[in-house]
C-alpha cells in the first residue's frame, strides 16, 4: 500500500516518537538481576564511591549530586569508563538497559 506524502509524513514523524520515547517504555530487569545489580552498586561501586555513595576515589553518587547530569552521559560513563580515571567500563558486566534502570535507581535513592 502506498501512502501519499502527507500520511508519509505522519507516518514517519510518529516512528520517530516512539523511538525517541522506547527507553521509557522498556522493562525491568528480571527481579534476580535488580538484586545483583544492587550488589554490585553497593560493593563495586561504592568500594570507589564510598559504600553510602557519598564519594571517595569516584564522585558522589547520590541523587542530587547526579540531578544535573544527563543520563546519556551518565549511561556512557558507566558503559565506557572514563579515560584518565579509575572508572573502568562497566559495559563487559552489564547492558545498556540494565545501565539505564541503574541509573534511574540511584536518581530515586533518597540519602542524607
């Protein structure tokens, strides 16, 4: 079926809404997983960024300290390291989806 121009357009204005929308509407990792990587937050991260996240060899990770970063640099961040700093890249370890719900959860994290 061919669509004329107009209904192309709307076609691939909507295609593209979605796109730029899926990470909203991706899932969860499974329950086991979130657990994991909760652990591995609490001993992995936090043996850098201090076990309440408050900083130590890494920056602070708490909630408002991360409040003015965009996810997509935190999300490289994590996935790729950072070149001239002990962050390694956590990328071998876990996707970016998984990254994504990581970071999420420490935005949520309420810390004195």
């Amino acid at each position: 079926m061919y669509l004329s121009w107009p209904h192309n357009r709307l076609a691939l204005l909507l295609s593209l809404c979605f796109i730029n929308t899926a990470p909203a509407f991706a899932q969860n990792p499974p329950q086991d997983r979130q657990k994991e990587l909760r652990n591995m937050l609490k001993h992995d991260c936090g043996s850098c960024h201090g076990l309440t996240l408050k900083g130590g060899l890494g920056p602070s990770l708490l909630a408002k300290d991360l409040a003015n970063k965009p996810d997509d640099y935190l999300l490289d961040t994590i996935q790729n390291g950072r070149k001239g700093t002990a962050m390694p890249p956590w990328k071998p370890f876990i996707t970016e989806q998984e990254t994504r719900w990581f970071i999420q959860t420490l935005l949520r994290q309420q810390h004195d």
